[in-house]
C-alpha cells in the first residue's frame, strides 16, 4: 500500500513487478494525493562508469550538474524517450514504463546513455 507508480492509475508494490527491496523512491509531483509518505527529492548513482542523476523531472539546462553524466527522470510520460538539456550539458532519460513499456535495469541505462550519448 502506498506505492503508486502511474501506469493505467493502479498502485501496487514494488515486489508486485518483480522489484526486490529496498527500494528508494524518488519523490514526483503525483506524491501529495497518492499514499507515498517518505521519498527523496534527488539521488546519484554511480555505475557503468557513470554518473546519474535521479531525479523526477528533467533537466532543460546543465546549470549545477557538474560531475553528473546523465539525469534519469519521468515526469514526461510518452513525450520522449531521451533529450539533451537545451545548452547540449546533460543527456535525460526517461526510464518511465509508458515510453520503454518495461522497466529499466542499469545495463539498459548504460546502454542507453551510449548509444545517444
């Protein structure tokens, strides 16, 4: 209870889709009406030899992302699967299951980032 992750407006537990705990929820605008009490605003993650940034919204400008490859995000639903920030700085994916239909593993990140990047 309490996990809520948009796709067609059910909520379901992270282990309902196969996700072994612990889980860190990024917090996003759908937050305040939907159950989830505890969450973070921004994470990093180092892998791949990279250097992500979680984040729910993307990034349009690079300001203040220094050291960071790259910004996972969602927020856009289907509107794009990868973006570069306006001033080209940072490569945005949206790892959210309306665009790829799955989730995303860090392989298929990495995977990602390279292919664009």
């Amino acid at each position: 209870r309490g996990y809520a992750d948009g796709i067609e407006g059910f909520r379901r537990r992270p282990d309902e889709y196969g996700i072994k705990a612990p889980v860190t929820h990024i917090l996003g605008n759908h937050d305040s009406n939907n159950g989830v009490k505890f969450g973070f605003d921004r994470a990093t993650m180092h892998f791949g030899g990279l250097v992500f940034l979680l984040e729910h919204r993307p990034r349009y400008v690079s300001d203040g992302l220094d050291g960071i490859d790259c910004v996972l995000c969602g927020h856009v639903h289907d509107k794009w699967d990868v973006m570069w920030a306006g001033d080209g700085g940072v490569l945005n994916i949206n790892v959210g299951w309306d665009i790829h239909g799955k989730l995303l593993d860090k392989s298929d990140v990495v995977g990602i980032y390279r292919k664009n990047a």
